[in-house]
C-alpha cells in the first residue's frame, strides 16, 4: 500500500528500512532519509510513525539482551553520553 505519495513510498518500504539490524531509523524523518528522499507535505508522517511502531511491537514487547535494536540503542545512548562528556571538558579548558 502506499502510505506516501509525494514520494511513493508504501508499508513494505518502511518496514525493511525499520527491520534493519543496525542503523534502523527512530523518526519519520530518518526514514525519509534512509529511502533517499524528504518530507514533503508531511500527511504521511503520522502513518509511517505507526507502521514503525507495528513493525518493531513484537520486538520492544520482548526486547532482551540479545535483541540487535535493544543493542543499537544502548550504543547510541552511551556514545551520546561520551561525546556529551567530551564537550563538556572542552568547554571547561
């Protein structure tokens, strides 16, 4: 089905983009990204945020240590918090 027209995109789209075991995107916007194109009318946003969620329910309901997205998430949260610190100290010097 296509959930965006301006760029004909459809559910299948995002869904492999969302499956992804690393890189998956988190917002309507990376998704875009992820496909090569942007946002353009922005009507689509809110059903793609719903596939996104569909496609990764199974997943956040039994998430576990061996999940490749509960792991992705992890790094990305600690790598933020590193280069928040290193900012930090460089502010400081």
């Amino acid at each position: 089905m296509i959930v965006c027209s301006c760029n004909v995109l459809t559910d299948h789209d995002v869904r492999s983009v969302v499956s992804q075991p690393t890189g998956f995107p988190r917002t309507a916007g990376q998704v875009y990204g992820c496909l090569g194109c942007s946002a353009q009318c922005g009507r689509c946003a809110r059903t793609i945020k719903q596939i996104m969620d569909e496609a990764l329910g199974t997943c956040v309901k039994a998430c576990c240590a061996g999940c490749p997205h509960s792991q992705h998430a992890e790094q990305d949260v600690e790598l933020e918090i590193t280069e928040t610190v290193v900012v930090a100290v460089e502010i400081a010097a």
